[in-house]
C-alpha cells in the first residue's frame, strides 16, 4: 500500500490495482476487517479497514512495524538464465525461501539465450513471478529482479563482496567448510552455473578477486536445483 498521514494525525493506507480487486471482490472484505499490509519495502502495517471498493481500498494504521518475514542475511543469486520453466522454478522457489535479489546473466555455456530485444520483457515476466511469490509466501520485500546482465559485467559487480561461486568442480571446499571460515556476514552473493556449468576460467576469474569457488556436495545437481538449496543452506547456517 501507499501509507500518508492525515490531517488530524491517523496515518492511512491506500491499496490499489489488482490487489484491492483482490481484497474487494475475491476476499470480500469489509469496513471494519483488519488486515496485515507491507509496502514491498520491509514494512508492515496492521490496519483497519475503512473503505472498500474493487478499486480501492483504504484503512487507518494501527501499528507498523519491521516485516518479521524478512530474513537478516541479504542473499542475491547470480544464477546463469535457464531454459523456460527451469528459470522460473528457481525464481519463484527463490522468493519463497528468503533470496532478496536475483541477477539473471549469460556465460560461456548458457543454452537459454533471448534475443536482445526481449531482455526487456523477459525481466518484466521474471518480476511478476517474484512479486507474486513474494506476496503468496507473506514477504515484506519484494525481491528485485535485475536485467539481463552478460558476462563481462558480472565480475565487476561481484567484486570486494562476499561471493560463493557453486562449483561442481571444486574438490577441496565444501560450502560447510567455506561458512564456518566466515563470522555471521550481512550480505551473501551465490554465484549458480547453466545446464552445461561454468568453464573453468570463469570460476578462475572469480576465485582471482577472491570468491570463494565451493562444493554443495558430491551429487551432481541440477541447475535449478542449486541455488535455492544452497541460499536454504545459507539461511540455515546462519540461523537468518
Ligand atoms: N546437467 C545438469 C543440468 O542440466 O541441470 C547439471 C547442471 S550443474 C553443472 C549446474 C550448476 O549447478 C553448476 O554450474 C553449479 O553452479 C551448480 N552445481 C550443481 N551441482 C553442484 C555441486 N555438487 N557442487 C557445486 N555446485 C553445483
């Protein structure tokens, strides 16, 4: 909702579109219900219903206070674009399990790639997948979606941050060994290959500006499968 103070000091929320369609005609609420609203940024209200239309829908503010549903550990999944639904699993699945940020990239082996002209698009489709499973699972922050980001610029946006980069490959460092290395950190950066992987000079490049290239194990997991598993890990671990 969009919360502003009143003349004689109540703080009012007003909500629109498809969610007071939502409230008003799928839920049939009435003035009087009480209801839990976020703003998409962390908050959340407790309000009172005032009005209600399928258009709009208003309430005076009771009480607001931090999202509780928030996890403390910000994690954003680098995760290389995966072919059709596979994309859209992990970002849905994603939300639900606490990632705050997602950057879809290309690398050198990346089989799903749209055609410049649809990045665009692509995003908004991805967004909505996110906003509605941020909604659906009762998220105070609506994780944001990046745009399609190639390779080049992933290094640079990575650097002097806490990175994991999930590593097939890796044979000496498990992700268990790589955390407890670690005091409680606030951000996590999760670093998530293509169907075909990373080359090895990709994890070269990361591990180079001091990544840290782990293991989620000895089982070859899919591609979709690894980043929401590795951020529940995380959040596990990290008790956030
Ligand atoms: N060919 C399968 C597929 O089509 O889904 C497996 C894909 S696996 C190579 C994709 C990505 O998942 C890898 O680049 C890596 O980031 C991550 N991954 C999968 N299993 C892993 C493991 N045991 N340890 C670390 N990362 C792993």
């Amino acid at each position: 909702p969009s919360a502003l103070r009143t003349e004689d000091g109540r703080q009012q929320v007003t909500i629109t579109g498809e969610d007071a369609h939502h409230l008003g005609r799928v839920l049939r609420a009435q003035p009087g219900d009480r209801i839990k609203a976020t703003d998409g940024r962390g908050n959340l209200y407790e309000v009172v219903l005032t009005v209600v239309t399928p258009e709009t829908v208003r309430g005076d503010v009771l009480a607001v206070g931090p999202d509780q549903a928030e996890p403390a550990l910000k994690i954003t999944l680098f995760q290389s674009i995966l072919k059709g639904e596979k994309m859209d699993w992990v970002l849905q699945k994603g939300t639900e399990i606490g990632i705050t940020a997602f950057v879809p990239f290309l690398s050198a082996r990346t089989i799903a790639r749209p055609a410049p002209n649809q990045y665009a698009k692509k995003q908004e489709r991805w967004q909505n997948i996110v906003t509605a499973a941020a909604k659906q699972s009762g998220r105070g922050l609506i994780p944001k979606v990046y745009p399609v980001t190639p390779w080049s610029a992933v290094p640079s946006m990575l650097a002097g941050q806490f990175t994991l980069v999930a590593w097939e490959g890796e044979t000496t460092c498990s992700l268990r060994q790589a955390l407890s290395q670690r005091e409680q950190p606030t951000a996590v950066q999760l670093v998530i290959g293509p169907e075909g992987g990373f080359s090895p000079e990709e994890v070269a490049v990361l591990v180079a500006q001091g990544a840290l290239s782990v293991s989620l194990g000895p089982r070859i997991l899919r591609a979709e499968t690894a980043g929401p598993l590795a951020a529940g890990l995380l959040l596990f671990h990290y008790g956030a």
